[in-house]
C-alpha cells in the first residue's frame, strides 16, 4: 500500500508540477518556433589547411601536455560539429582540457564537383596532404588519428594501404568492418533490391535527404521515443539545449560523393572486402592486417547504425596491439551527451595519455 502524502509534500508536488508545466509550455513554444536554437561547434579555431572543399583546424588548446597532436577524421555524410557539440559537451573542449593538442580534418559540403570524388581521393590524397599539414603546424614528427564512423574507415583505409605514414596510434570509434552485419539498409544493396542509380541524384551524389530518411528506416521507432522523453524533460532548459543541439545535427546531413558511395557499395557491402581481406584501393591491395601501430577499437553495444557485430571484428583483424572499449550506449555517445563526459571521454584521455609522450606544457 503506498504511504499517504501529507499535505505540505502534497502542496510541494502541486507547486513543482505547475511550474513544470508553465516551463514545458515556454520550452515547447520556443522548439517549435525555432527560436533560442544553441550555437554549435564553437571551441575556437584556425584554418591550416584546406584543399577543394575539405579543412585541417587546429583548436586553440591552452595547455599542451602530450604529445604527438591528435587527428579527429569525421565521416563524409554528417556534419563534424557533434564532436564540438555545446561547452560543457564537447570532445574537443574534452581533450584539449586535457592537455592534447587536437586537430580536426573536416570534409565540407560536396556539390557536383566533388562526385567523382572516390576513396583514392580521400585515402590517398585529402589525408596525406591534411596529415602532413598537421605534423607542419604542430612541429611533429608524427600524429594519432581517430576516425568516427566513415572516418574511421578511411583512417583504417590510410594506416593500412600507407606503410610509411607518421601514425603513432590509432583509434576508431563505431567503425564497420563486416558489413554483412550493417542492417536492412545494407541487405537492401547487398540483395539487388536496391542499386546506386536508385539512390545517385542529379547532381552525381547522394542527398542529405535520403541520408537521413535511410538512418530513420534503420530505427522506424526511435522518433517516437525521442519525443516521449522531450514531453518528459520539456521543462527542463539544460536538456532542452542538448536536444536541440542533438536534433540539429541529426537531420544535418551532408552529400555524399557519388563515386565513393559506389565503391562503398560494392566492395564494402556486397564484396564484404575487409572482413574478406580483398579489399583494393588505386589498384593495389589493403589488408587490414597491414596495421601494425596501437589500435583502440571503441563500440557502444546499443549501436542501431553500426551494431556491435559490425565494429568488433576489428580487434581480431589489425596486425598490431589493439584495445577495445565498450560502451552501454548508442552511436553519437562517443563524442556528445552526459554518458559521453562521465565515461567516454575520460577512457578515451587514458588512453591517450598512456599511449602518448609527455612534453613541458606548451601554450599555442
């Protein structure tokens, strides 16, 4: 039988629910209008490379207590700022608090120029050339790479296809090698059902619409789930901000260059080429087994975009000591939410910092 309240916990719980409400009725108004919408990505920056669409930045961290620099790769079909997402809730402003000296290679917004872009273009040329720049501005010798989705290949792409390149480590987060176990999506492709031409526009790339309606076909309910935990937490103005903050950058996709996204298709998805070790890039072989320097593999086993089945293989693959870190979470809680600044990120900076060279703490 539950305890009967009395009045003053009665007249308490009355007074928090009207001004909930007067707040939930504040937030929802201001959400729907659009107004108050957070500013994002705003770690201050300098430009130090660029080349056609894509840029090298190198964050103003005040304090640089390890070294070598550390390089961020950002997928081609989102936008970067979900690592640089709001103060507070940031894996830029993480790190660079904790003494590493960050980099972010940023791929821009393909148009029709870019549709012939492939994944030469950007394994073989874009992360060279941006590499080199950061080893220029940074004053070394060598570098970490940490991928983040289709970044995360492309890193995996360049370690294992350049001997040579300047990698002391490497980490990839909610990275797929078989893609066997990619979802519907991918079985769709892989099948025949679906072909690139169905999904290739005018222009020669694929959209940012049918980017983000195929993420929303991979969890048909996850948008009625969002919006149960909005009403619940509407009142709220801390929430409110990274809710907007998360669904801005959510349905803030970007093109995806039509060339690459064939070869995508093809040797990623149907020929499963990672995982089979047949993978070719610019004529030549890459075997995943080629990378030899450190690896940490970081997954969130509730992952509905790269499920868990999808990044582990990893670990078994690389040729190298590779490391693993599991989160009980969902894809974005790498780089952004309260899951993120409690457990990410601090194992990600121990990582680092074991894996690392102390150096006098430098300012920039």
């Amino acid at each position: 039988m539950a305890p009967t309240l009395r009045p003053v916990d009665l007249l308490a719980r009355l007074e928090r629910d009207v001004e909930h409400n007067a707040l939930r009725m504040r937030n929802g108004i201001s959400y729907v209008a659009g107004t108050h919408r957070p500013q994002l990505g705003r770690s201050p920056k300098d430009v130090v490379w660029r080349r056609d669409k894509a840029e090298l930045w190198h964050y103003r961290c005040s304090r640089i207590r390890y070294s070598p620099p550390l390089m961020l790769v950002h997928s081609l079909v989102s936008r970067s700022y979900i690592m640089d997402l709001l103060p507070g809730n940031s894996m830029v402003e993480f790190l660079c608090s904790a003494g590493f000296d960050v980099f972010m290679l940023d791929w821009g917004i393909a148009d029709e120029l870019d549709a012939e872009n492939t994944l030469e273009t950007y394994v073989d040329e874009y992360l060279p050339l941006a590499v080199d720049a950061a080893r220029a501005e940074s004053g070394s010798d060598e570098l970490t790479l940490d991928g983040y989705c289709l970044g995360g290949v492309l890193a995996l792409l360049y370690a294992a296809s350049h001997q040579d390149a300047p990698i002391r480590t490497l980490i990839v987060m909610a990275t797929p090698v078989d893609w066997d176990h990619m979802g519907p999506l991918a079985a769709a492709f892989r099948e025949g059902r679906l072909g690139t031409g169905d999904i290739v526009d005018e222009s020669g790339n694929v959209s940012p619409d049918v980017i983000y309606n195929g993420f929303r076909t991979i969890s048909p309910t996850g948008q009625l789930v969002q919006y149960a935990n909005l009403w619940e937490h509407l009142w709220d103005d801390e929430y409110m901000q990274g809710y907007q903050a998360m669904g801005q950058w959510t349905r803030d996709h970007v093109p995806f260059p039509g060339a690459a996204f064939e070869q995508m298709v093809q040797r990623l998805i149907r020929e499963n080429a990672l995982m089979r070790g047949t993978m070719r890039l610019g004529g030549r072989p890459v075997d995943l087994a080629d990378v030899r320097v450190p690896l940490l593999n970081v997954m969130a086993e509730r992952d509905t975009i790269v499920p868990l089945r999808a990044a582990e293989p990893l670990t078994a693959k690389v040729g190298g000591e590779a490391d693993e870190l599991r989160l009980p979470a969902g894809h974005v809680a790498f780089a952004a939410g309260r899951l993120a600044t409690k457990l990410t990120l601090p194992r990600l900076a121990d990582w680092l910092a074991a894996h690392s060279l102390a150096c006098t703490g430098k300012k920039r």
